[in-house]
C-alpha cells in the first residue's frame, strides 16, 4: 500500500481531519514529523492510503479543515 501524508499545523486540526476520515469509513493515522523535514513546516500528519487521496481532500475540503499539502512516501 502507498502511503501518502497530508501535513498539518497543529495537532488539534489534524485529530478533526481523522474523525471526519473515520465518520466516513476511511482509515486514518496522526503521527507527528519533524517540522525541519517539512517545506511547509507542518508538524503533524495524516497517514491514508494513496487509494484514498482524492476522497480525502474531498472531505477535508468539505468540512473545512485546512491542511497545507498531501504528498506521496
């Protein structure tokens, strides 16, 4: 499975992207990355499946959740 990581600023926002993930039936995982590793200096991140990328952002996007980028590991 390819993984792919969408970044977040903070950790709050990043818990909301999960539960909106989950109330639609698509796994999710929170882990936090070092901000030095990042462009865009996010600190946590989403972990979905590749599969998954467009419904992701659908949603995220729907629900008003921010995010600063989705890339492919």
């Amino acid at each position: 499975m390819r993984r792919c990581y969408a970044g977040f600023r903070s950790l709050t926002l990043a818990l909301k992207g999960k539960q909106v993930l989950e109330q639609n039936a698509i796994y999710s995982e929170v882990v936090k990355k070092d901000p030095k590793n990042s462009k865009k200096g996010c600190s946590y991140a989403l972990v979905i499946s590749c599969a998954q990328k467009k419904n992701c952002e659908n949603l995220l996007e729907i629900h008003g959740i921010s995010y600063l980028g989705m890339v492919e590991e």
